[in-house]
C-alpha cells in the first residue's frame, strides 16, 4: 500500500473508532483529559504498526488491546502519582464545549464507574456499551473466555446493588 | 428494571460520552502531523531542495569543466586571464598536480605569456619587473592558498623557481610542487623525484618505531612504487619519463599528505625534513 493510501485509511479508521476509543480509555483510567492524550496515543501505536508492514485485518479489537496496554503502564506510573494530581472525577474538564445535558450524562456515567472497580467497569463497557463478545474481549485482555463471563456476571450483580435494583 | 433494560440505559448513557468537537479535530491534527512526520522519518525520499541542490551542483560542475576546456583551448588568444581562472578551477576540481598534460601546458603557457605579453618595444630585452603579470591577472592573488609566485608566469622565472629557489611558506608544500615541477627540466625533475625519495625513506627509518608499523609498511609501499617508477623513467623518452615521474610525485605526494597529518612537520625547501609525531615531546 502507498503511503498515502495508508495514511487515508489510518485516518478513516480513527474517524470511525476514536469515540469509541475514547470511552473505553475512561473507563480505564477515569480521567477525561487523561483518557484523550491516551486516545492519541493509541492510535499513533496503531501507525506505527501499520508502517511496520503488519497486516491489522480487524482493527478494532487491536486498537483495544493498545488502549488496555497502555492503561496497564498507566496504572504501574500511577503508583507514584499523588492523589490530588490525579483530577480523576473532573467532568468539566471534558465537556468544555458539551452541552448541559450531556455535561450531566458525563457526570453521571464518570461517578458510576468510578464507584466501580476497574476490572468491573472494563468488562461491563466492552461487554454491553461497544458489544463485544466474551471471547473477543477475552482475546483482548489476555484471559479466558470463561474468566470474562463469570466476570461479566459479577460485575452485572454489583452494578444492580450500585443501582438498587 | 431488568438486566436488558440495565445495560440498554448503561449503554445509552456512554454513547454520549464522546470526544468534543474541537478535542477530535486537534487530535486528527495531530495524527495528521506524525504520519507526515512519520514518512519523512522512516522513508526519506528526495525533497525537491534535495533535486535542486543536485541539479545546481551538476550544472556547476558542468559549466565548470566548460569552462576548463576553453580556457586550455582559447588559452593564447585570450591571455592569463583564462589562464589563471583555468588553474583556478583546476584546483577547486582537485585535479592532479602532476597531471602531464597540465605539466605541459603550464611550460607552454609560460612560453606564451612571455610572447604575448611582453610588449615589443625598446626595453624589451630589458629585465622585467617582477609584478609585470600580476597586475594584469585576475584577483586569484587573494587567494591565500596561492603563493604570490603563481603569478610570475613568464618562463624564466617558472623555469627559475625549482626547489632550490622558491621560497614559500611551509604549509603549502603541495603548491610548491606545483610550481617547482610544472617548468622543470626532465633532469631537474628527475633529481627532484630521487631525492625526494631518499629523503622520505630515511624519515621513515628515523621514525621507525614511532609509527605504527601499519602506516610505516604504507608509507614505505608508497616510495617503494615511486622509486619503481623512477627507475623505469630512467631509459624512457623525457615524455614517458615525466609520466612515470608524474605518477612517481603522486605517491610522494601521498606520503607527504600522510606525514602532514601524523604531526608537525617541519619543511624545508618544499620537502618534510622533520615530523614532530601527535603525542611525542620531541
């Protein structure tokens, strides 16, 4: 493929998942200026896979398993973070230019996962929001398939008390 | 509420956690940015400044060679200013000193000069002064790699400045040859050749065990192949003579470039007499 070729359809794929990309980032990591640098970074790893020559038949899964990569190394330098530099429940720092409404949706869907844990959140998000199969998202975060459903269930559960369901 | 009604209002709600607008449009920006920044990394591919300068050092260096081949050619009709931008360019090409047809053609020109440009008149036969030329010439005089002589062309005084009258400076023992050989009597040349040898090879003994073995076996196969040149010039014709001679004084010159590099050399009379070796206190 010609570099510009390349170059166009690595800008039509992050025109396609970068919403995507994104959500899951915060997920992972609860900070919306964090999750956009983070999102950023994705996808230039998922360049330079694509100048490297390798072939990427199925883009997404890959760009998530870049994402959780990265929260990985995120959460190995967190270690060192002090909490008041984390900013990890700042909406407002997101939704700059959202509406009232949707600075309220951020709110609410940033204090929900917040009050998740972090294996919880990952799964229910890649299970129900972006629709992912157990396998596949197993696939992703390096277990089992059997290891995500029975996770999916717990997580289901608490998310219900959470609720008061 | 049930488990689909859950993770339907779950997901309803994260749909509308997006990117901003202007968050998305900065990072395509940005995206944009490293995969250009990126190609030109990785694949470096001429720029059109890279063409350019190409195509320019080309047409330079062609019009330059043009120009050589009509200042040798057109050299008598139109008189030393050719001539000296023709030596100019000669050396700013690198081409060799002791190339005989320049050799050659610098006796000849001399010849011409002192036809052409001494004006017939009564003090013709008169002693010329010595700035005669290089009032006439081009300001190739500026040029500090030139010794003030490389203007004195007519052929008395190229003929007179063999290695035993040219004074110039130390540093510029390649210029000197230049001169020295350019006019010189195949037997002077001869002479100049041996003893230039001689010298260089009881140099090398001096500092046997100074240099590296490495570049004294160099060195010494350098002057073994202009002594073999020498020697074969022995019973040839003066023009095959001062072609195996030319070649000779291109591997002296060689051992000369050499030994200037090693350490401070000390010349006298346009040969390195004396080299004091980077490292030692001597």
């Amino acid at each position: 493929m010609k570099e510009q070729e390349l170059e166009s359809a690595f800008m039509e794929i992050f025109h396609q998942y970068n919403d995507a990309i994104f959500r899951f980032c915060l997920v992972k990591v609860t900070n919306p200026q964090l999750a956009e640098d983070m999102t950023q970074e994705v996808f230039m790893r998922y360049w330079q896979y694509l100048r490297n020559g390798k072939e990427i038949t199925n883009p997404r899964p890959f760009l998530y398993t870049i994402a959780n990569n990265l929260a990985k190394d995120w959460y190995k330098k967190k270690k060192s973070i002090p909490l008041e530099e984390d900013g990890a429940h700042d909406a407002a720092l997101l939704a700059r230019d959202a509406s009232p409404e949707v600075v309220a949706a951020y709110k609410e869907v940033l204090a929900m996962i917040t009050d998740m844990d972090e294996p919880d959140r990952e799964v229910l998000h890649l299970r129900h929001v972006e629709g992912f199969e157990p396998r596949e998202i197993a696939d992703m975060l390096g277990e089992t398939a059997n290891v995500i459903s029975v996770r999916l269930n717990r997580a289901m559960g608490r998310l219900k008390q959470r609720m008061h369901i | 509420m049930n488990e689909d009604t859950l993770t339907k209002e779950y997901k309803e709600k994260w749909e509308q956690v997006t990117l901003s607008d202007s968050s998305r449009q900065k990072m395509a920006d940005n995206l944009r940015a490293y995969t250009s920044l990126h190609q030109v990394i990785e694949a470096p591919q001429p720029s059109p400044f890279f063409s350019y300068f190409k195509f320019a050092y080309t047409s330079a260096a062609a019009l330059a060679l043009i120009v050589l081949i009509g200042a040798a050619s057109w050299r008598s009709e139109n008189g030393d200013s050719l001539y000296a931008l023709k030596m100019n360019i000669e050396r700013l090409l690198g081409i060799e000193p002791y190339d005989s047809t320049y050799l050659a053609m610098e006796t000849n020109v001399g010849q011409e000069q002192q036809e052409s440009t001494l004006a017939p008149s009564e003090e013709t036969d008169a002693p010329r002064p010595d700035n005669t030329l290089a009032m006439e010439a081009p300001p190739v005089a500026s040029d500090s790699s030139l010794p003030d002589t490389t203007l004195e062309a007519d052929s008395s005084a190229r003929i007179a400045m063999t290695k035993e009258s040219a004074d110039v400076a130390e540093d510029d023992i390649v210029s000197t040859m230049m001169l020295t050989e350019g006019a010189m009597d195949i037997d002077l040349y001869r002479d100049d050749v041996a003893h230039r040898i001689k010298e260089y090879q009881t140099l090398l003994e001096e500092h046997d065990g100074e240099l590296e073995a490495e570049v004294t076996a160099e060195l010494t196969a350098k002057l073994d192949e202009a002594s073999a040149l020498y020697k074969e010039a022995e019973d040839k014709d003066e023009d095959a003579a001062r072609l195996l001679l030319d070649t000779a004084m291109n591997r002296i010159g060689e051992v000369e470039s050499s030994l200037s590099l090693l350490g401070e050399v000390t010349v006298e009379e346009g040969i390195i007499i004396d080299i004091n070796l980077i490292g030692t206190s001597d």
